[in-house]
C-alpha cells in the first residue's frame, strides 16, 4: 500500500472552490485566489500504559492493519468535543470493558507519530497516560484488540510492538519503572 500525504488529496480551495490551491509549506495549502490556508495538524491520539500491583503491564495483540498481529497498547484517535481524559476512558472501555476513573489517570508523556489509514499517511500527537488497576480486574479483548494479557514488566520486549510511537512509549515507559521516577 502506498503512503500518501493527505494534503495530496486537496486539489481545491475549500473555501471557494479555486484549484489554484498550492503547497504553502510541509504542512499547509494556501488558495491563491481568497488567501485560505489549510494547516494539517496531527491528530490527538491516547495511549494507555495500564499497570497492576505486580507490575505487570496491559499488552494488546492487534487485529487489524496497520500492523495486525503485533503488540500494542490500548488507545485511539481523541474524538471531537473529548478531553484526553475522556478519551482515554473510553478506549479502555471499548477495547477492554475495563472502567477506569478518571482520577486513576496519570499523563507521562507525549510522542509524534504517524499512522497508516487506508493509505494516507495521518500524522498524530499520541498522549502517554499510567493507569494503574488491581490484577483482579476483569477484561476482554475487544473491538480492534485480538487479544490482551498481564505480562510482566521484565518480560516485555519492546521490538514486539509494531507501531513505532507505541515502541518507544514502552521503552520510554520501561526506563522510567527502572529508575523508580514514576
């Protein structure tokens, strides 16, 4: 599958119409004709790092594309009118059935992606969020999860996971439980 930039798709101005809309610079279009300039900015993606009191982190198996089949962390795209927060509730619900408060959120850190959707090339703000549940919570792999397991944090081996935000979010993760400054 070819990676296509999306701004290659705007081919007029989606203010008037013109096709005199050109590239402005790496992320931007301007119309020549009424001066519109489009930026595209990345999307907000959550990732949660859900942990429990033996250490043991949350790993997902992808189901779909890109990269099915690989590790991966429960998350997604921010949805319009969500703080991070809210999303982030929600993705754990969706994929997990887990309820996770609010207020069991902690944000870690953020990392630039880019993700492969249906050919276009979608650059994200994905937000790195510890989460911390008992071991006796119950969940279930669901919607783009094939599976989800406890493993240990010891155990986990970053070059698994097949995205590349989400591999260095869990080296970046693993570092910090090792020097205790989470």
């Amino acid at each position: 599958m070819s990676k296509t930039h999306l701004l290659d798709k705007f081919h007029y101005c989606p203010v008037c119409g013109s096709p005199r809309f050109e590239v402005n610079d790496f992320k931007s279009k301007r119309c020549l004709d009424c001066g519109f300039v489009y930026y595209l900015n990345p999307a907000g993606a959550v990732v949660a790092l859900i942990v429990n009191e033996r250490n043991e982190l949350l790993v997902a198996t992808r189901a779909e594309e890109p990269a099915k089949g690989t590790l991966d962390l429960i998350g997604g795209f921010a949805d319009c009118g969500e703080t991070a927060e809210q999303a982030m509730q929600r993705e754990i619900k969706e994929e997990t059935g887990l309820d996770v408060p609010q207020d069991s959120l902690r944000y870690l850190f953020s990392l630039p992606n880019t993700y492969l959707y249906s050919g276009m090339l979608i650059h994200t703000m994905d937000l790195f969020y510890l989460c911390r549940v008992s071991s006796q919570s119950h969940f279930i792999a669901n919607d783009d999860v094939a599976s989800c397991r406890w493993t240990p944090l010891v155990e986990v081996d970053p070059s698994q996971f097949g995205l590349d935000s989400i591999r260095q979010g869990v080296i970046s993760y693993i570092q910090m439980a090792n020097s205790k400054t989470i």
